[in-house]
C-alpha cells in the first residue's frame, strides 16, 4: 500500500499556476529543481533566470539552454529591483528564511511580484503521524524541534530544515517591504497548514 505523504494528494492546490507572469517579464526562479517553471516561463515569452546551489543540476540546466546561475538564495548576485517577478516554489523551508525574504524583496522592482509557495507546520506533522516509515517520522521530529530553535536563536542546531507559519512570514514581509496579495485556502492537516500559496507585491 502507498503511503499517502507521496503524493500529498487534496493538500496541493491542483492545477496551480506557478509560472503567472506576464510575457517580456524578467522572472528569477529560485531553487528551479527540474526546470518545469523555467521552460513553461520562457514559453509565456518571459526571460527567466534560474538560482540553483547545485552546480550539476545548474550545468544540466544549461547544458539545455536554460539560463541559470549557481548561487545562494541568501545572497543572490544581481543588482537591487532588477526583476518583475520572483518564483519560489518549496525552497523556503531549506534555506535561512529571513534572508532569502530579505533578498527576494532586494531584487524585485517596485510593483514587481513574487509567487511563493512553501510549506508549514501541518506537512510535517503528516510525516510525523501518518508516515508508516521510522526515518520520517524522525525527520518530522528533527524540523519541529529545528524550526522552534531557529525562530528563538536564528540557529539551526538539527538539520538546515524549517517549516513556515503566516504569523512569522508576515513580520518578514513587512520588513522586507512585501505585501500579501492573494493567499490560496488549502486544506490542513490537524488544523495546521501543510502547503502555503502566496502572491506577493513589493511596495
């Protein structure tokens, strides 16, 4: 029998349109994994620029004529508001998330968005309590405990996972200068949210 936490199915909003940026749009994707948004923005006639800390996943991106830059997400190497929009899709939670919020805000233009979407609390819990599979129920118990200790100290003593909450995404936006503009409801997990789907517009 397959363990339902592989495919999350009625948790992940189907059908969602993660590449929604207008043609001729400068987009930055951080965190590409296999270049689906990437190909599907340049088909919309955008100019996409992928962020991968992988260096073979980046030379196997290029390698297909995806224009891609090995870098941090935490320091991003392009000039201030050079970017209509912004995609991150499920690399919030691997990455020190003020920062990243930080520089997301750095490098859009004013006006510009950024489609984020990331995971919260309810994903792991899922893993915690119905996962069948001991390493990730340990791998839930490990993020939990890591997210709490980074929120209290900016420090990850377990493992560089954490998960994402409103409360503490909307301090970092306010500081960043990011407004919420649409927030897609999906269903939860134990009353907690297992994915977190956000339209951001910098002020």
């Amino acid at each position: 029998m397959t363990d339902w936490t592989e495919h999350w199915d009625g948790f992940a909003v189907s059908g969602y349109e993660y590449a929604a940026f207008p043609p001729g749009h400068r987009v930055l994707d951080l965190g590409f994994g296999r270049g689906i948004e990437l190909r599907q923005l340049s088909l919309k006639g955008c100019h996409p620029v992928g962020v991968e800390s992988n260096r073979e996943r980046a030379k196997e991106a290029a390698a297909l004529g995806m224009r891609v830059v090995v870098a941090a997400a935490e320091q991003l190497p392009f000039q201030t508001r050079a970017f209509d929009g912004v995609l991150s899709k499920v690399m919030l939670p691997y990455t020190d998330e003020e920062r990243v919020l930080a520089e997301i805000g750095r490098v859009l233009r004013l006006g510009g968005e950024c489609e984020l979407v990331t995971v919260g609390l309810g994903y792991y819990l899922a893993y915690l309590f119905v996962a069948r599979r001991p390493g990730r129920k340990r791998y839930a118990i490990r993020t939990i405990v890591n997210t709490w200790c980074y929120r209290a100290t900016g420090k990850w003593p377990l493992t560089r996972t954490v998960y994402q909450s409103m409360p503490w995404l909307r301090r970092s936006f306010t500081r960043h200068g990011l407004q919420v503009i649409r927030h897609t409801r999906t269903r939860r997990y134990l009353g907690m949210p297992v994915f977190i789907y956000l339209r951001l517009r910098k002020l």
